[in-house]
C-alpha cells in the first residue's frame, strides 16, 4: 500500500485533499494529513478511510523525518521557505517531493542527487505557476510541430472575485495569502518587448499596465511579473523577442493601489509604533506632509495629482478618511496595512472567487502572422470550494495520482512542461471544468 504525505491542511489544499481521499480506497493507498491544526486536518479527511489526520511541527526534525519516513510521496503545501527543508529530508529518506510552488535555487543545487538516486521531485504544478505552464506549452509544442514560430508570448493570471460577489469599489477580496498580496511586485520586474529588455522598478509597477480583455467580464489590468526572463529557457523560446508574464486586477485597481506604493504604506522594510488607539486617518497621514490648514484630503491630492474619483473611491471605502481604530499599531507598514485590509477584504461565506488566465500568442506561419488567444476562467462554489483552492490542488493531485499510476516515468527534479506531464493532467483537469477557450486570427 502506497502512503501519501500531505503537509499543510490550508485553504489551498481542500481540492488536493478531496480528490486523493477519494482515491485510497479504490487504488489501495493510505493518505497522512499533517498540519498544526489536528483539528482542521481531521475536518478536511471527513473520516474518509485509508485517511489519518497527524500533528506538523516543522521545526521538530526528528518528529518531521520521522513522519516522512513513513511515506512514499510527500506534497508539501507548507509555505514555500519550507520546501527546501522538506525536500531535503525527502532526498535523505529517499522520498518522492510535489508542491504546486516556484522551483527555488536550494532545489535546484539538490537537482544531481535526486536524480542519482531515481528520485521524481515535481514543482510548479499548481495554478500560476502550473496550468499557465501546461496550457502554454500545448501551444508552443504544438507551433513548433508544423514548423511554426513563436514571436510573442504574454500570459496573465488572476485570482479576484466573481462577478455576483464584487461587492467593493476595489473589486477584490483576499483569496490567497494576504502578505503575498500586499507585498507583491516589490523585486523589479523583467521582461522581453521586441527584441529590448525592459526592467521596470516598483515605484513604476503599477503604471506600467496593460488592459486585458475576457469576453463577457470586461477589462483586466494586466502588471508584470518579476521575472519573466528565466522562462524563456523553460519553454524553448531563449530567442523570443517578445515575452511577458504578469498579473490580473479588475480595471481600475492597479491606479487606487499605487497610491499606496507611492505614499510608502506597502513598505516592509522599517517598525512603525504608532500610539495606542492611532486611527486610519492618522496612519495615512503619518505618510503626508504636515500642514497648518489643509486636510488629509487635500494634502493626498497635493502629493497625487492624478488622484480621481473612482481611486478616491476605493481609498475611502478602505476607511481612510476616517477617525476608525487601526487593528494593528505596531510593525511595518505594509504588517499594519495587511491588518486593515484583512478586515475589509475578507472573504465572506457567501463569497465566489474566480481564477482568470490568458495566454497571447503571435505566431509566424506560412500563411502570415497568426494571433491566438487562449482563455481559462473559473468560478469558484463558496468560500472553502474556492477557484484558487481547485486550480491550484487539482492539477497537483492529478499529477501524484498519475506518478503513482505509473503513467508518469519521471526522475529527476522536473517542472511540468513535457507532454508525458502535461497532456494527461490537462485532459483531467477538463473533466472538472478547467478548459481554456482558444482563439485565432490573422
């Protein structure tokens, strides 16, 4: 009997959880959930059988190996500073290693011993990074088979609200981390636009945007991503004059939340210690001038001349204007912003969440330029069978379903980009209703 070793019991594990559970009975496996909380992994399990919900404390080694050592495979679902000490111990005990997150340097300098030791360590198989990689590389391998070439390349992914639950100015509700979110885009951002490189530092990030349309939900702010050079080489496109990864926010956003960046409220890099009972209104004043007659309004007006109303809109509904307690006066900036937004942008129970994704191709055929668009969305139950939690466990657990199947002959540590990868976890995803929509003109 194969065991299974999920770590992290957390919002995105709900569909990873499901379907491997589902699993253990039919295909004779027994699944470990293991979380800080033995609570909240014995409710994800349900009581399903072959399933054992167990205690994680990561900084316990021995308990931790101990714990891997009683498995075959192991997902880490932990956050990603730890899956480098995860999969160390899973390189020792020579266990197979899966997380949906970004393959990291520390993964990499272990690449040689995992594959001397017939090890399969799967990373990136998530959403974004994950199905962007497996529907892009469909296209790009299918370009590359009639002798096509690939001139641009632009992906945008997003997780925001749907439609019937954008009930703020700012559209938006955490569906993720919350830390990742007001942190995101602080490294500068690189990328590839006609032949230049383009670098483009935080201050300028969220200026520096794109309208992306869906059909049916309207327009997208589309920002760059950090680094989008390295994947020039992970997708065979090293001579591409044209690539781009970024992120998606409902039109308007990008505009309202660089007005935090540019006040320096999104900064993590000093304390604040503000006085007990300090208000909203004082913690954006702490980032104004002083002045003996104007109001915070009119200094933020001062300071941002392009502030309109739909951003002084979305400032308002935050609470800035107003003599409201911070929940949170101690810490940096952007910990004291986190807790106010966390207030505000909580996703409530009767909240759907909605994952978009598009993919923007310009290929040279024999007959000319082709454009080709494709286009994932996906609306998410509740707030527990969210998008995110579907898009980003679903495709990891196809993945580890099919590695123990052995209809994956991987070793070695792998990105999911070869067809034996992507093809059957892509055709899975699509019976649960994660299909992209293509498109193509000349």
């Amino acid at each position: 009997m194969k065991t299974i070793l999920i770590l992290g019991a957390g919002k995105s594990s709900t569909y990873l959880i499901d379907y491997l559970a589902d699993s253990c009975i039919e295909k004779g496996r027994k699944l470990l959930l293991a979380d800080l909380d033995l609570a909240l992994a014995n409710a994800k399990l349900k009581d399903k059988p072959n399933t054992q919900a167990v205690v994680l404390d990561t900084e316990a080694k021995e308990s931790r190996k101990a714990l891997i050592a009683q498995a075959d495979l192991v997902i880490s679902m932990l956050p990603a500073f730890l899956h480098p000490v995860i999969a160390k111990d899973c390189l020792e005990l020579g266990k197979h290693f899966f997380t949906a997150s970004y393959e990291s340097d520390a993964l990499r300098e272990m690449a040689s011993e995992i594959e001397s030791k017939g090890l399969f360590f799967l990373n990136e198989c998530g959403l974004d990074p994950g199905i962007d990689h497996m529907s892009a590389m469909k296209i790009i391998h299918e370009a590359k088979s009639k002798g096509e070439k690939i001139l641009s390349f632009k992906s945008y992914c997003g997780g925001l609200l749907s439609p019937e639950s954008e009930d703020n100015p700012w559209k938006y509700k955490f569906t993720w981390n919350p830390r990742n979110v007001v942190l995101a885009g602080q490294a500068t951002s690189r990328f590839i636009e006609k032949g230049e490189l383009k670098y483009v530092p935080y201050h300028q990030l969220f200026k520096r945007i794109e309208t992306i349309k869906f059909p049916g939900l309207g327009d997208f702010d589309g920002y760059p991503n950090r680094d989008s050079l390295s994947y020039r080489k992970v997708y065979g496109l090293e001579e591409i004059p044209t690539m781009l990864r970024g992120t998606l926010r409902r039109a308007g956003f990008c505009k309202a939340w660089n007005v935090l960046v540019q006040l320096g409220l999104t900064d993590d890099s000093f304390q604040m210690q503000l006085p007990q009972g300090a208000t909203y209104r004082q913690f954006l004043n702490a980032f104004l001038p002083w002045s003996e007659t104007l109001s915070v309004e009119e200094k933020l007006s001062e300071i941002i001349p392009e502030l309109d109303f739909p951003t002084f809109e979305k400032l308002q509904w935050l609470g800035f204007f107003e003599n409201r307690k911070l929940p949170k006066t101690e810490g940096s900036p952007a910990q004291i912003l986190q807790a106010m937004l966390e207030k505000d942008w909580e996703l409530q129970p009767e909240d759907k969440d909605m994952i978009v994704m598009q993919h923007q191709f310009e290929i040279k055929t024999e007959k000319g330029i082709k454009k080709l668009t494709s286009s994932l969305v996906d609306l998410g139950k509740d707030c527990v069978y969210t998008a995110m939690a579907k898009t980003v466990g679903l495709p990891l657990a196809i993945a580890v379903d099919l590695f123990l199947e052995g209809k994956i002959h991987g070793k070695g540590l792998q990105l999911p980009v070869s067809s034996e990868i992507y093809t059957p976890i892509l055709k899975e995803l699509e019976k649960h209703g994660i299909r992209f929509i293509e498109e193509e003109w000349m």
